[in-house]
C-alpha cells in the first residue's frame, strides 16, 4: 500500500494514457498536458486503455515513485474522457486500487443491532 499521508492530494489523469510510459515519460506528462509540478508531493495516477492497469507517480521529497497495478478481473472506475484531472481523496484511491467504485462505495453487509 502507498503511504499517503493526509493532507497529499491524489490526481487522476482523465482519459487513458500510454502504459508503455515509465516514470519520466509520466512526469513530462504531469507537466505539459496537467499544467502540474510532479515533485510537489501529489500523487498521479494514470490508466491504460484496456482500463485493467493503472500507474501511479509519487515524489516523496526524496525520489520519485512508480507504483503499477493490475487487475486480474474487471476495470478501474475512471471518470468519463476530457481534458484534466480529477481531484480525490486518499480514501477514494484505497478503495480504487481494492476494485471497488470509489464514486459511491457501499457497504456489503450491516452490522447487527443489538436490542
């Protein structure tokens, strides 16, 4: 698990991207098409066109991070297609990299109530 401290932001990049890129090819990404600095501590995530990996860029004040996942089943919930990107929580981005909708999680069972 990435160690997000409260208070970093978490960028989705809208659309997809070329998974082929590595680290440097995402940070020059961050630059020209977001208009955002990728050593400023936020975090970036980006997602392939099959929409079964994403990538994340990281720099934690010390070196930059590329964190890669894939999923066996299924598609990573992404915003529909424009230019940008999207702002979320670092709650929002655990409950992405589990596979579940982070727009509206919903809980899968309800505790009982004793009475």
């Amino acid at each position: 698990m990435i160690p997000v401290r409260s208070g970093v932001r978490v960028w989705l990049a809208v659309g997809h991207t070329d998974m082929r890129r590595g680290m440097h090819g995402l940070a020059l990404q961050v630059q020209q098409a977001l208009g955002r600095d990728p050593h400023a501590g936020d975090l970036y995530v980006f997602r392939g066109k099959a929409g079964s990996l994403i990538k994340i860029i990281w720099h934690d004040g010390i070196g930059m991070s590329l964190y890669a996942k894939r999923l066996e089943r299924g598609r990573f919930i992404w915003p529909s297609p424009a230019d940008g990107c999207v702002a979320i929580s670092g709650a929002q981005l655990a409950y992405m990299l589990d596979g579940i909708d982070w727009r509206n999680p919903q809980r899968t069972w309800r505790p009982e109530v004793a009475g």
